[in-house]
C-alpha cells in the first residue's frame, strides 16, 4: 500500500512514447499491491496500470509472470494483460526499476466475500487451473513445503516473544507435514496467493484477478487450501463451511477434485495455513525502523492452523464424498 | 501521500448510491494529496475523485471549499467540480468522516516547470482571481500575517537546533514584515497553496488546479509572491528570473497589477517564504511518532527568504515598470 519509487513526469513520458498506447493524460500514483510501485494510467487510448517492480520482486522472474498473464489473458481469464511496446517486449526499465503496462482492471476489491462470492472465486480459480496448463515456462514454488524449515530457523529463537509456545508448536506441525506432504497430485500454474485483495468482483462477478508476483508450479489443490484459509474465516477466527463448501463447489463446477486431492485436503490447508504463519512472523520480527507497511499478524494463521490440525477429513470444509 | 481512512465496499457502494452517477466500476486509494485521503473512483457515468477530509481540515470551512470550487468549475476555471447528491447536497459522510465527490481532472502533476508552462500557471492564476470577484462567502486567511507570529512562539525555543540563529532571523523577519505589511491592495479570494503539485498540465497548458483547501479571502499579489516562492527557484536554491518574468507576464496577460501591486511585490514575497518557513517549521518540530508523512524541509524557505531580502524592488522579479 505504498508508491516507492517516484516517477518524474518527462520520465513517464519518453517512457509511454515506447508504446502505441497514445499520449498520457493522468498518471497517479494507488495504494495497490505490498510489494511493488503501481500508478493509474491513462492514456488517449484507454486506461492502464504502470507497475515498478521493486526489490523484493526477482527481476529473472518477470518473464514468468508477465508471461502468464499474457497467456491466461488470452484464454479468457480476466487478469491484467502486459502491453507490449513498439519493439515487442513486454518489460521495460523506468526510474531505474523493472517497469511494466497492463491493461486495467474494473471490479471492487471487497472487505467481506459472502458465500456466493466465494463459488464465484472457486470456480474463477479453477478456470485459472485450466487456462495455465499448457503454459510452458515453469517456475519453481520458493515458499513451498521445503522453503518452511530456513523461515522457520530464521523465526524460531524469537518466536515465543510473539505467542509463548509458538515455536514448539510451529516446530511440531512442520515435521507432520514434512512427514505426510502429498506428493502425486495433479499439479500445474497456480496462483499461490489468492487472497480477498487481489480479486475483484462487480456485483457477485469476479472482474479481475490481479498480483500474480507469488505464481509458481505447485499442486493444483494447494491453491485451493489458500483460498480456503484466506476466505473462509470469519473475523472472530470462526470458520465458516458455508462459505467453505460454496468455494470448493464453485471450484468443482470446472474442475472436480480427484480423490487424492480430497483427501488430501486437510493436509494442505494445514500447510497453507503454515506457509503464512511463517513468512509473517519473519516479516513480524524484521520489521525496518521506520517502515510504512506494517507487518501482518502471523497469529491469525497460528489460530487457522488449530481450526485445520483438529479437521478429520474434507467434510470438514464441507465437502462430502 | 497516503490513505489515512480505508473505505469498505458495501460502505462506499452505498454512499454512492445517494448520487446520481450510475453503478461504481473501480474505486482505488491514490498517493495524492498530504491533508486528505483521496480515491480514484470509476462509475459507469464516468470518473471521479472521492475525497474523505481528514482532520487537518476544519469541517465548517468545507462549505466555502466546496462552493468555491463549483462557484469557479461553472465560471470555466478547470477545477474539481463537486457532485451534488439525489438531495443536493456537496457535502456527505463516509467512513466517520466529511466526504464529497469531485470530477476528475486529466493532466499530469509536473516535477519541473518551465517557463512556458510557469507561463501558463501565471494566466491560470489570474483567471481565478478573476473568475472568484462574486464568490458570496467569505474565510479569513488563517496562515497570514496575523497568523505568523503564534506559529513563531511555537518554533522559537527550539528553532536553532534546526539552524543555527533561525530563531532570531525568523523574528527580526516577522518585525519588519509586521512593521511594512500592505494592507490596501486589491484582495479577493486567493488559492493560496499553488504549488507545482496542485497544477496538472496537459503539455504546455494547465489542465486543471486542484487542493482548495487553504483558499481564503486576501490579496490578491500575495497569491502571486506564493507561486513566485514556489514555482521559480531551482532546486539549487537560485532564483530564475526567466520563470519568474514569465509568470508574472502570463499574470498580467489577464490582469494587469496596479502600480503598489508591483512596489509590494518584494515585501509580499518575503511574508510568503516567512509563512511556508513557519509552517514547516512547527511541523518539523512536532513530527508525530511513526509518521508517514515526511515533513518538508523548513530551511528552502529560509534560503528563499534571504532572496527575498536582497530584492529591491519588483525588477528583481523580472517586472520592470
């Protein structure tokens, strides 16, 4: 929720003049994305957003990810679609950072996904399964099951300061899942960070999906189990199996789950659930003095984790067969 | 620079709905604008600022604000024109606080103005100046010279540990401006705040003007010296009198300055830098714990004071006559 790098005017115009996009005519700078610099453009020709990749985004990864929005864009999946400039290359340089234009995406980021939200996010999800399966670049998952144990290391001498007794418990689940993580799933693009703000609805339509900076190869179902947990908890760390049981059958009305992959489930929100608690208790213990974005609570996921390691079986998500 | 009050969905979807203005499309927080939050708001009738005022600005001043704004907007000045709700009403509340919804300018906030385009501001300025003669309401100028010498009390104690006799160059200053200050020149309502980042050009031409919310009733050439303060020294501390010239010709393009406009021109400068070194300098001063918002350096104004101090008379402004 930040613009970190400032962009001087004649530099974005020399910049847009790369482009057959026409002239620009505003050009602001929107609290959008954690990770990196976004400004509203619009031009002669229509709207656009202007996306500064900062540090903490892999320039040798830029290629994966524009790569898959350009691809999923053109078989339907409404994501923003790289634009490519005069001589054919999607990424450019500007204010001294990796720079990219995107078509716009309308559509609400919402607060409070209902039930028929949720259908509607499961099925966009499962649509996005589809369209990534013959996408040929492939990109390794850095925050999957064998990238847990470094952030762990790097949390564990201080994370009882945070909540006493996390580290034990943090230290208990890894090795369960270490000894237990599914490995035969069907696997493909996944989005790997689904979460309520980078999704767009107008009405109870997903407009968009935006931010696919965490996308990666992994088991397809995975990204489900992250939808589950960023979705279907309510405020007060209730899970809600209304919601729950409209994601997954919004999901199933594109793609039905394998058997494998319902049983599976519980498992891999477990791991889901862990992923999170950990990369924000690194980012909650390593806050930068003075920094603008502050860190969210890791002992949400430490609540949601309970909620998975006491599930039997899917039907605990709703799911019944 | 900074979103200070997060807006839920069905909360804005709602308020929107008091206006006639059609179904909201996008709405994203925007990096403009120090005092108040401001989003960029997209609805099937078209595109719209929507500003919630923080508490810097006082609610009762809103009406003269928003009606100047309207009362300027139908006179041909480009500014946000504010939208009126199903009831007639400019003023609502969102989220806890005062709300209002303006069109949205195109244009592009500027780094570096040229002479032309400080031109351009200089003829801008004076149309406004024209274009607020019959504006009925009236607001005193809060930050003019009556104003000054409380913001010195507050700075005093503590000014040399920003510089090294700031304290007393800054009273010596504001004795001699008590002393000289004009009272009898043409005065009206004045923006007061025309910075280079509340000027939006398209080109060379000033596409639209925005943040009214210092405007005030006071002299007109003191609005003037405001810009010449502002938008005509380099950022080596150089004062360029091609720019100056320039503006003050586009000025009097529309509005010639009456003859002790012209010999007040120096002394109105000098209060201008005191008034933004003051401010600034209460603010440097009183930086509240974890800010966001990086106070401005108060010493560019003391260093244009110093300017302002040699001139000897409006020649040195690139005025002769």
């Amino acid at each position: 929720m930040a613009v970190y790098t400032d962009v001087p005017e004649d530099a974005l115009v020399a910049f847009v003049e790369g482009y057959d996009i026409g002239a620009v005519l505003s050009f602001k700078g929107i609290a959008e994305g954690v990770e990196n610099t976004n400004y509203f453009l619009h031009t002669e020709r229509g709207s656009y957003i202007l996306t500064l990749y900062e540090k903490r985004v892999r320039e040798g990864d830029l290629p994966f990810f524009l790569g898959l929005m350009e691809h999923l864009s053109t078989r339907g999946i409404v994501c923003p679609l790289p634009v490519r400039d005069r001589r054919g290359e999607a990424l450019g340089r500007l204010a001294g950072r990796p720079a990219a234009i995107a078509t716009f995406l309308e559509g609400l980021s919402i607060r409070r996904p209902t039930a028929k939200r949720c259908g509607a996010l499961g099925e966009a999800l499962a649509r996005l399964h589809e369209a990534g399966r013959d996408f040929p670049l492939r990109r390794e998952n850095a925050l999957s099951l064998p990238g847990w144990r470094p952030l762990l290391h790097q949390a564990a001498a201080q994370a009882d300061t945070v909540s006493p007794g996390l580290a034990a418990r943090t230290q208990a689940e890894l090795d369960r899942l270490e000894a237990s993580w599914p490995t035969d799933l069907p696997a493909g693009v996944i989005h790997a960070d689904l979460f309520v703000d980078n999704v767009f609805f107008i009405g109870e339509d997903v407009s968009g999906i935006i931010d696919f900076y965490f996308a990666c190869n992994d088991l397809l179902a995975y990204d489900l189990a992250i939808c589950l947990n960023a979705w279907c908890f309510e405020q007060d760390g209730s899970y809600n199996v209304t919601k729950s049981r409209a994601l997954i059958a919004g999901y199933e009305r594109v793609r039905r789950l394998e058997p494998a992959e319902v049983a599976a489930l519980p498992i891999l929100c477990r791991g889901a659930a862990l992923r999170f608690l950990l990369t924000r208790l690194v980012d909650w213990l390593n806050v930068p003095e003075g920094a603008f974005v502050r860190p969210k609570d890791p002992l949400e996921y430490d609540r949601k984790l309970a909620f998975h390691r006491r599930a039997a079986s899917a039907a605990d998500y709703g799911l019944d067969r």
